[in-house]
C-alpha cells in the first residue's frame, strides 16, 4: 500500500485525502484504519478527528496552497490504475 507519492502506508498514519479528479483539494483528513497490504485503491477507512484543536496560523496552509504545492510536485494527478 503507498501512498500518492509512493511513501508506505500503514494503518495508524495521519493522512489527508486528496480528490481523485480535477484540481487536487482535500476531501478527508484522519487516522488511516482497516487497510490491507497489496492494493492501493478503495482500501481502508479514514477516522475522522471529533476534536476541535486552535490554530496557529503559521502552522497552518491554505488549500489552495497546498494544491499549487502538489502540482509542482507532480502530485495533482491520480496515478494510473494497475
């Protein structure tokens, strides 16, 4: 299982996930769970965070941002299926 960018994913990781078409934009953000190894589409659940937390904005980045970010990256594109 790995990730967009191709790091290993492991149950129990904080993720943000990410659209799966069009302009990358965050759709969830958790603690990644029931994932099985070998497949890296449809698998595994987000638990979403029930607690509201403050904000230092410093800290913080726009999701407009972020999708710019990615996009330099090459990492605005879904991968291809296999």
């Amino acid at each position: 299982m790995h990730y967009r960018n191709g790091r290993e994913a492991k149950n129990g990781d904080k993720i943000i996930q990410l659209t799966s078409s069009g302009p990358a934009k965050i759709v969830s953000f958790g603690v990644l769970h029931d994932a099985t190894p070998g497949n890296d589409y449809c698998n595994g659940s987000i638990a979403a965070p029930v607690q509201q937390s403050g904000a230092c904005m410093c800290d913080c980045i726009h999701v407009d941002d972020l999708a710019i970010i990615l996009a330099e990256k090459g990492l605005d594109k879904r991968p291809a299926g296999k």
